[in-house]
C-alpha cells in the first residue's frame, strides 16, 4: 500500500479545528464545494496516482 | 437520591463532612496575617498545604463550615498525584482512590472500541497515570495533613465580605457566626471557586464562553466487577445522537455522565424514574444499585486576563474554568499552587524579586490556555455544532475502525497531563544538541527508579542539580543528586540523556530549569539566577 494510513501529522487536533473553522458560517452546498476544492487541492499535492487510487477506494469503502 | 446526606439548611448543600465552626481569632478586631487564602477546596488546602511545609504561617478562610458533598471533580492525573506526594498525601490518594491507566471510546452500538489510550505510556514511575477518587475524599485526606502543620489555620465559616487592596497590604472583612473580624495580609491567595467573591469585590475580568449544552451525572453505586477504566461512547444506542462516559469511583460508585442537549426540562432529567432507564439502558437491565447523587450541569470555558494583582493572586477555579472533558478543571488548579508555591516562599525569604510572581502569572496562563484549548477542541468534537461538523466527526470515527491515523483525531477528552513552559523566562534554553533526547527546559521532570525510591522523591521542592559524576565544585542553593552513585541507573541515563558529565538544573516544583552535556560553574550560576526570576526583575 502506498497511501500512508498511520498518523502522519503532528498535531491532528490543532488541524482538524481548522478543517472546521473552514466551515463556519457557510451552507451545505457552500462546504460541499469548499470539500471538493480541498480534495482537489490535496490530490494534487500528493501526485502519486497509486496513493490517490487507494485514498478514493478507502474513501468508497470498498478497501477490504 | 441518597436518603442519608444531609444538607445545609443555610446553603442547601449537600454536606459530607460537618466542621466546628471557627471562632473569632484572638487578635480579633484587628488581625495582621502574611498570607491568607480564600478558599477550602482542594486547590486551596493544597496551597496552604504547599506553604506551610515550607515554614510559612497560612490562614486559610473558608466560607461554610463543612465538607461540600456531591458530584465533583473526581480525576486525578499523574502530575496532580505527584504534587500531592510532595505534600505528603500522594500515598494516601492513590490508596483510596481507583486506578486507571487505559481509557477506551466506542461508537454506536459497536461492542468493540473503535479506539484506546494508555495514560501511562512512560513505564516505571512512582504514579499511575489517572485515579479517580470523590473530591470530598482527597479533600479529607488533606485536611488530615494539614491539620499536622501547626502553621496553618484553618477557620470555617469565615466569609469574606470585602476586599480592600491597600499598597503592600490588603485589607479583608471577614464575617462569621459570632461577629465581624478586620485581616490585614500581606498575600492574599484566592482559590474561591468559579464564583470567586474576591474576584467579583475587586471587580475583575473572568470573560469566555458558554457551551450551551446540559450532560447529567448520575453517581450510582452498585456492586460486581467491571474493569476500571474510562468508556466513552459517541452516539450510543441508549442515548442516541448524544455521547455518555462511564467511570469507577471508590466505594462502588459509578460515575455515570449522559449529554443531554439544550432543550431540556432540568428538574424532570434528575428525577430518579427518568434517569433509571438510562442507567439501565446503559449498564443493563439486570442490574442493581442505589442512587448516590443526580445533577444536570453546563459548562464554560473562561479564564481572567490577568492571575496576579499586586497582592492578591488567584489560583483555580477563581482564575480559570473549562469543560470537564479531559479532567482539567481541578488538575489544572494544582498546577497553579504547585508552581505559585515555591515562587511565593522564595520572595517571602527575600531570596527572590517580588517580580519573579510574574512568571507564575505567565506559566499559569500557559497552563490555562492549553487547558481551554484543549477542552474547548474536545468539547467540539464531542457534539459538533454544524451538520458538516458532524459528518467530518462521524467520518473520523467510521475511519478509525479501519485506519490507525484516524484513531489520532478521534477526541473524546485529551487527558491532562503535565504542561510545557516552553517559553519560560525562568529557562536556560539549550547551548547542546541533545538529539531530541532527555527533557527539555520548560518540561517537568519524568518519574524514574531511583535506587530503591524514585527520582521525584529525590528532587523533592528545592532546587536541585541531578549530575552524572561529581562536579569539581558545589551550586550554592541547589541540592546535589549524583547518578554515578547509585546502581542501575541505566533508565536514568536513557530518559534524560544524563551522559557522563551531562546536568539538569530542576527547580522547585520539578520542572526543568537548565540542562547541560558539559557546564561550567558560571553557567550553572547564570542559569539557578534566572531560574529565580533573575531576567525578570532586570526587563
């Protein structure tokens, strides 16, 4: 598996606050679109086709 | 509800223990007293506790004259029981309280838990890492202990009913049952509470936010065997939508607490035939146990801007509240007299500036702050406040089945534990490379086997230099703690990288000061000298 699913972030506390305050004040369909820009953002970044393929079946549930 | 505790007629407190009430002092109508304290809680006895072994005369004013009983704080964490060691009831509290190290959290109906933590990762200490004991419990045992100081004195149903700063004084009226009574004092300690009166007299700041939000708690005792650990549920079958805890307390008690929601009717949710199918619904149909103590509560999280005013300093409650998720209210209260203690007893000894009391106002508010935080982050994730909160919440959860990263932002209550001053004027950063390696200045110390005792025993309240081979010289003002004489001192050397040669600095209430691989004399000075406040007297 190339996706890394332990812990890789020091403080996941601290980002997952910040990853709610992105929302605050907004509509549904305003977070749905904020949602779909990040992980637009966040596949980019990772670049890796096999890692972004893992993350999208994890993501469907259909890992296991 | 339990039958047999009596309350006050006055107050309508439940009462767990009756005190004699304190007559007038014999210096009454005038008294001048060096430190008072405002406050019998457990923050304030251990205060007057902390500076009373350190040879200081501490009245101590307690507005009722008994023991409150009741649902209160009931977790404890490492670093509190090894400040309570220190005042010498450490021993006792673990003894009467329950243990627990490993807490776990479930989601829905799922029998397994969807994660679990040790709060005791670091092996090989003195304390454990969590007991739960009733506040009443502890706050006996160090009643117990201050009553063999004959420096303290501790008057209940002494009320404060003004506060008058008066230059390097401050002038109290204390009222009782048997007349009024003036104390002027050159300290003044307030650990009245999050309602502190000294607080709301000198008409001080105590701003933060309120979480609108009930959870009750149902104390029930019941018989059997059930591990002692902390459970948590999110979105439990028998309290839907909401989260629930579960906790052992000594005496068979069970601390049983359920969210509620906002829109609630308060009196009906502690009705014992309205809170007996969630009791059972939680613990089983088949059960069988008695009502101790039902109570709905809110919370806030709020703190003052400032904990030092001149002569009065607040400690606890009085200076700082928080959600109770994470145990931080009462944990984060013995921390502020922990590290006010030993900086109050320097001044007194006109060993230390008057100035070195506002690293306590720093240091403090960085434990408050990172209490808030936490407890705030908590509390959000515990009940979200916007649907996308909650589907980013109950993705977490429905991850952390599958995935061990996710079990990382799963936030049922970050445990307090000891906090980092990592910016303290009182540290010597370091001059070494210690490769990420030992404890930093800033951090306390870890507990580690110290022949036959333990390493925190052996520090003890004053400033003492741990060094691996005797140095040419000695520290005045520092005790000397030679690991090179002791046998099996190999965990020693490994959790603080005490290499040949290599020091640390702690002071007084056990935090690190200064740490060298190989320090000189001059530096070892600079570095006690601005551990006692040297850099601030001088900004």
């Amino acid at each position: 598996m190339r996706l890394i699913t332990e812990l890789n972030i020091a403080d996941p506390d601290g980002i997952y606050e910040r990853l709610i305050a992105l929302h605050d004040g907004c509509s549904d369909e305003e977070s749905m679109r904020i949602n779909a820009r990040l992980v637009l953002l966040l596949i980019n970044h990772i670049g890796d086709p096999e890692a972004i393929g893992e993350a999208l079946a994890c993501a469907a549930g259909d890992d296991s | 509800m339990n039958e047999t505790a009596m309350h006050d007629w006055r107050t309508n407190i439940p009462v767990w223990r009756q005190m004699e009430a304190s007559p007038l002092p014999e210096a009454a109508p005038h008294e001048h007293a060096k430190i008072v304290i405002v406050g019998t809680g457990p923050v304030g006895l251990a205060q007057a506790i902390e500076l009373g072994q350190r040879g200081h005369d501490v009245v101590v004013l307690g507005r009722f004259d008994f023991v409150p009983a009741g649902s209160k704080a009931i977790c404890f964490s490492k670093r509190s029981l090894e400040i309570l060691d220190r005042l010498g009831v450490g021993g006792n509290a673990v003894e009467r309280g329950v243990i627990w190290n490993i807490g776990k959290v479930f989601w829905g109906a799922e029998a397994d838990p969807v994660y679990q933590f040790d709060m005791l990762p670091v092996k090989h200490q003195k304390m454990p890492g969590f007991i739960n004991i009733q506040q009443y419990h502890l706050e006996d045992l160090l009643l117990e202990r201050a009553g063999e100081l004959p420096n303290i004195d501790i008057r209940w149903g002494h009320d404060v009913v003004l506060v008058e700063p008066a230059g390097d004084t401050v002038r109290l009226d204390v009222s009782t049952a048997t007349g009024q009574y003036q104390v002027e004092t050159d300290w003044l300690i307030a650990c009245d509470g999050s309602k502190s009166t000294v607080r709301d007299m000198l008409g001080l700041d105590f701003d933060g936010r309120v979480f609108e939000d009930n959870f009750l708690i149902a104390d029930i005792k019941m018989k059997g065997e059930r591990q002692s650990e902390r459970w948590f549920w999110f979105d439990p079958p028998f309290n839907s939508g909401q989260s629930a805890l579960l906790h052992k307390q000594p005496d068979d008690v069970w601390r049983l607490d359920f969210q509620l929601g906002w829109n609630i009717d308060r009196e009906a949710c502690i009705r014992p035939e309205n809170v007996d199918p969630l009791v059972r619904a939680m613990l089983g149909d088949d059960i069988d146990y008695q009502p101790e103590w039902y109570s709905v509560y809110t919370f806030q999280c709020r703190r003052m801007t400032r904990f030092v005013h001149d002569r009065v300093i607040f400690a606890g409650d009085s200076a700082h509240l928080v959600s109770p998720f994470g145990a931080r209210g009462c944990n984060g209260g013995l921390a502020d007299i922990d590290n006010l203690g030993w900086k109050l007893d320097l001044v007194l000894q006109g060993k230390a500036d008057v100035s070195l009391l506002e690293s306590y106002n720093d240091e403090a508010i960085v434990t408050a702050d990172e209490n808030i935080l936490n407890s705030t982050r908590s509390t959000e994730f515990i009940t979200p406040k916007s649907r996308i909160s909650t589907i980013f919440r109950d993705s977490v959860l429905e991850l952390a089945n599958r995935f061990p990263f996710a079990r990382g932002f799963v936030n049922s209550g970050r445990l307090s534990t000891a906090v980092c001053y990592r910016e303290s004027v009182l540290s010597t950063p370091d001059i070494d490379d210690w490769k990420a390696q030992g404890v930093p200045p800033g951090a306390p110390a870890i507990d580690t086997p110290y022949g036959s005792g333990w390493l925190l025993e052996q520090l003890g309240g004053e400033f003492t230099l741990l060094v691996h081979g005797k140095p040419e010289f000695e520290l005045a003002g520092a005790k000397l703690l030679d690991i090179a004489e002791i046998a099996d001192n190999d965990l020693l050397i490994a959790r603080y990288g005490l290499t040949r040669s290599a020091a640390y600095l702690f002071r007084p209430d056990q935090y690190v000061a200064a740490r060298w691989k190989s320090p000189t004399r001059a530096m070892m000075e600079k570095s006690l000298l601005r551990a006692k406040g040297a850099a601030m007297s001088c900004a």
